[in-house]
C-alpha cells in the first residue's frame, strides 16, 4: 500500500488550508484591538497562503481530471 496521496487528498488538503489561512485573514480584519490597518502586512500574508493554497487546489484538481 502506497503512501503517497491522490490528487483528489491533496486538492482536499490544499483547499482545507486555503480556508484556514482566509479564516485567520477575516479574523484578523474584524474590529479588536488593533485596527486593520495595524493588520495589514499579516492580513496580506495569509491572504496570500490562501491563494497559494487554492492554487495547488486548483491543481491538484486539474491533475485529477487529466489522470
């Protein structure tokens, strides 16, 4: 039995994290007590990661149909 994951686990994978790092971007805008602006390089990054994310979601899916 093989370790290694399909295309479809990891598409699953990468989409989970990409809403993970989206969910901590949200969080991090919301009202507290920093302001947005204050969050805004951190914002940026997760927003990033979550794009990165769902890229290699979009991918791994690509890859699956194509398999």
């Amino acid at each position: 039995m093989s370790d290694q994951k399909t295309p479809q686990e990891i598409g699953a994978d990468a989409l989970d994290r990409a809403v993970q790092w989206a969910g901590k971007a949200h969080h991090m805008a919301e009202p507290g007590p920093r302001t947005a602006e204050e969050n805004a390089a951190i914002i940026g990054v997760y927003s990033s990661l979550a794009a990165v994310y769902a890229d290699i979601a979009k991918a791994a899916a690509l890859t699956a149909n194509n398999a």
